[in-house]
C-alpha cells in the first residue's frame, strides 16, 4: 500500500466531497449486491472505510498516524471480507465493493484536470485495498470450509455404551489418517469417562479395507491397550475379509468377529457375564 | 535431583510419579525399585502415570525396563493412567510398550495384580 | 524467537517446558501439543546424547493462510549423521543401541527437515501447526 507524497490534496478533495462521495459509493455498492443489503447499512459501514482512507492518504510516510490509519484500515477490511464470506457473497461482489469507490470519486472528478495525476495514485491505492479484500475473503472462506469438515468428521464418529464397561465405535465412511485421529480421541477419552475395559470397533460401515485402513484399525487398538482395555473388531464382511487375507494383514491377537452381536457376546463372557432366557 | 517417593502398601509397591521425567530421575527410580523389591519382597507394583504429560521413547523404554526388573524379583507391574494424548502420541512414535501391563487406574490395576496371583 | 542450551538433561526438560507453553499459544490442540512436545524432547535428548551438547530455538510462526504453529530449530557441534536415509528408516539405531528416534519423531509432527553431515554437525527443524 504505498502511498504518495502528493496524496494530500487529494485527500482534501475527499474530505470536502465526503458526503456526496460517500453516498454515491453506497449506491453503487447496494447495485453491487442486488439488493441484499441496504443502503443505509452499506452507507454506515464504508463511512469508517472512507475516513480511514484519508487518513492513509493524509499521513506522512512511515511512521506515525498515516501508519496507525494503514493497520486499522487492514483490519477494517479483513473484518469486512470475513462477514461478507459468513454471510455467502460472493467474492467479486465483496472486492467490487472496494473498486466501486473510484468510480464514485471519478464521476465528481471529472472535470478537475489538475487532480488527474493525483486521481492516478489514489487509483493505485485502491486497487491494493481492493486486491486485499478479496485475500481476507479468499482466506476466510477457506477457514470455514475447514471447520465444516471438520464438524461432520465430529458428527459421523460416534462412541456409544453397549454394557458396564463394553462400549462400540461403529466407523462408517473411510478410515484415513484424520479420522484415525478422532477416533482414537474418542474412544479414549470414553474409556476414561465410563472406566470400560472393553471396546468393539465395527467395521461393517467401512468400503475398502487395505494394509492402510488395517495399520489404522491397529493403531486404535494400541492406543486403547494402553489405557488398559481390550478390542474387538467386528463387522468383517465377507468380501473384506477376503481382501485382508490376501493382502496378507494380520490381526495378531486381536479377536475378530463377524458381526456386533457376536463382538458384544465375546465381550461379555470376557467380563465372565452370559446372556440367558428370564 | 528429585526421587520419585515408592509406597507400599500390603504386598503391592506403590509409585506415583507427580513431576516432568528428568532422565537421571527416572534411572535413580529404577534402582530404588529394584532395591525396595528385595527389601519387601512385594510381588506386584502399580506405577501411577496419570500426572505425567509427556512419555517419550526414553522414557517409554525406561518404564518397560521397570516391568523386565519387576519380573526378576518375580513381581508384577502395572502401569496406572496414562492420559489419552499420551496414549495416542506414543502409539504414533510405534511403542507399544508391550512388556508392561495397563490399567485405567490405581484401583484396576490393584484388580489385575490380584487376579494374577 | 527463544534460545535454549542444552547442556544437561536438567535443559531437555526445560526445553519441552517451553515448547510446551508456546505449543499452547500457538492454539494446537492437546493431542497436538503433546505431540509436538514429545518430538522436540526427543530431538533435544539426542542434541544432548549424540551431539554432545546443542541449541535449540523456538517460536511461534504464522502460515501464509493466517494459521498459527510452533517451529523448533535444533543444532549440535556433535559426529553429525552419515547416512540420514538410513537413520531416518524405523528401528534404525546407532550407538548404544538405543536408536535415535528420528523417524518416530518425524510421524509426530507436520514440517520436519534434517541436516547432517558426517564430521559436521546436525540440525532438525520441526514444524507443527494448529488446525
């Protein structure tokens, strides 16, 4: 955001048309969104905007007020791009509400030949200003896109009691490495909140499983091991169970059982308990 | 350096490690251990590690050497709560720590010495 | 950025210590803290044991999507490592048969970049970063 010496006059231009400017930009920035937004709204917000803009352009180089103004307007604007992605605008029409501003300030200037020069280095500013806004949005967006998977990894990830002390992890989906992870926190912060010394990991919700999702399912039962319990895992399907032996995977000692219902039969004879008639 | 303090309690040796492993510190306790054995000849020790936030290989392989030492003197050990994050982390490094038994907690594994002897 | 000697295993606690409380300014989850923490007392001991002394640096750095981490930079005057290929494969060990634990600490983390050669030194940067 460099910004000229001569920026001066132009920010008194500014200063002094403030009003007329100001409401022109709010226009053209409301035309901007079809609507979606108020002229009264988009007016209260680009006012700060504005007085930040001729504070950048009135402040002496480096240091000092135009260097507090340029920070303040940085964050300003991120602010701006961060509601803007919440709220679902669309990129371009956030960074147009930027660019809208030379236009705004063009058509009253128009006329002023001498400002022109001027007109050119206050153009160049915001363009950068402009260019930001669509990062902070770009940014923005990303990080909502992130904790959105990561709520429906959370969701899909179940711990639930079958018994005293026996409790299943139905997996459904892919087991990659990140959900690897939050499964392995679940499970054992479960383990620690019920005491339960038995787990069934089932898998009968799991497509494909290979060398990869097998060290996974390993991996969990090692992390359990170590807070004491014990695994099962279930929900082997006959196709699956192919491919595991063909890929030549071994369970070592880890018992393996066809469904849930077997698991929780094998679990409770292992805490010397037996279903009977009543 | 700090010694980590061993409690016995009936036949079983007791050892709540409470401050951050210093090499030197876990060492001295395996010595103490191994002499406390003797002495008393306990046949089961519960190393409570619900405290301790960090477990790395060294010590990982330490506290295994703890359960090859406690099965010289013909006793049993037990390592008490280990937390989640520690679990997961050394499940990541590969140490499986096999040679140790776990339990959730103390009373667990007062539970599982007991229904080995 | 903070700079820790380590000369003594008294410094490898203090040095997890630290990364410890930058790990947690940095925003990384528990599991990920101790994580973090784990490897650099992994790295440390071997600064300590292997190369005879060491430096480690800490701090905490920001992506260029805005995301917040812990770097930690270690460096020793110590034999340095022949092979890195080799001693970066599981179950490579060296010395007293205890192993160096480099590629377990290499799983622990999300950035990790070693520099060795034999007869000068070694250096091990990691990076982990909050999701």
């Amino acid at each position: 955001m460099d910004v000229d010496g001569s920026q001066a006059r132009m920010a008194a231009f500014l200063r002094d048309h403030q009003d007329k400017i100001v409401g022109r930009w709010s226009e053209l920035v409301v035309a901007g969104v079809r609507g979606r937004s108020s002229v009264v709204e988009a007016r209260r917000e680009l006012e700060d905007i504005y007085s930040l803009i001729i504070a950048v352009m009135s402040g002496p180089g480096e240091a000092g007020p135009g260097e507090q103004a340029r920070v303040e307007l940085r964050a300003v604007l991120a602010e701006f791009s961060r509601s803007r992605a919440r709220s679902g605008f669309a990129p371009g029409e956030t960074a147009l509400g930027v660019f809208s501003l030379k236009e705004a300030v063009y058509e009253l200037i128009a006329d002023a030949a001498d400002l022109m020069p001027e007109f050119l280095a206050f153009s160049r500013l915001i363009d950068n200003l402009g260019l930001y806004t669509f990062e902070s949005y770009a940014a923005a967006r990303e990080r909502i896109i992130t904790d959105q998977a990561t709520s429906m990894l959370e969701l899909s990830t179940p711990v639930v009691r079958l018994w005293d002390g026996i409790i299943a992890v139905p997996l459904v989906g892919t087991l990659d490495s990140a959900r690897t992870q939050l499964v392995m926190e679940k499970l054992l912060e479960t383990l620690v909140a019920t005491g339960a010394d038995h787990a069934v990991l089932d898998i009968t919700g799991v497509p494909t499983v290979d060398t990869e999702v097998a060290q996974h399912l390993l991996k969990t039962v090692n992390a359990a091991r170590l807070l004491g319990a014990e695994c099962t895992v279930s929900g082997i399907r006959p196709q699956v169970a192919q491919t595991i032996v063909s890929l030549g995977i071994e369970f070592g000692d880890i018992a393996t059982k066809a469904t849930l219902a077997d698991a929780l039969a094998h679990a409770l004879s292992r805490a010397g308990l037996k279903v009977g008639p009543a | 350096m700090e010694r980590v303090p061993i409690l016995k309690i009936g036949s079983t040796l007791f050892v709540s490690i409470q401050i951050d492993l210093q090499d030197e510190t876990v060492i001295r306790l395996q010595e103490d251990l191994a002499t406390e054995l003797v002495a008393t000849r306990a046949t089961g020790v519960i190393i409570d590690i619900t405290a301790v936030e960090i477990v790395d290989s060294f010590i990982g392989r330490m506290l295994t050497m703890i359960g090859s030492i406690s099965r010289l003197f013909d006793a049993e050990t037990v390592l008490v709560g280990m937390r989640p994050a520690v679990a997961i982390t050394l499940t990541e490094l590969g140490l499986s720590l096999r040679g140790v038994r776990t339990a959730l907690n103390a009373e667990k594994g007062l539970e599982l010495l007991s229904g080995s002897s | 950025m903070d700079e820790l000697p380590i000369q003594s295993g008294d410094d490898v606690v203090r040095v997890r210590q630290h990364v410890r409380i930058l790990a947690a300014k940095s925003g990384l989850s528990l599991v990920d803290q101790t994580k973090v923490v784990t490897a650099a007392s992994e790295l440390a001991r071997n600064a300590l044991v292997y190369g005879g002394g060491g430096m480690a640096r800490v701090e905490v750095v920001t992506s260029a999507t805005g995301r917040n981490g812990v770097r930690v930079d270690f460096t020793d005057d110590g034999p340095g490592i022949g092979d890195v290929d080799l001693a970066l494969t599981d179950g490579w060990t060296s010395g007293a048969g205890l192993g160096l634990g480099l590629s377990g600490a290499r799983r622990l983390v999300d950035e990790f970049e070693l520099t060795s050669k034999a007869g000068a030194g070694t250096s091990v940067v990691i990076v982990k970063w909050s999701r």
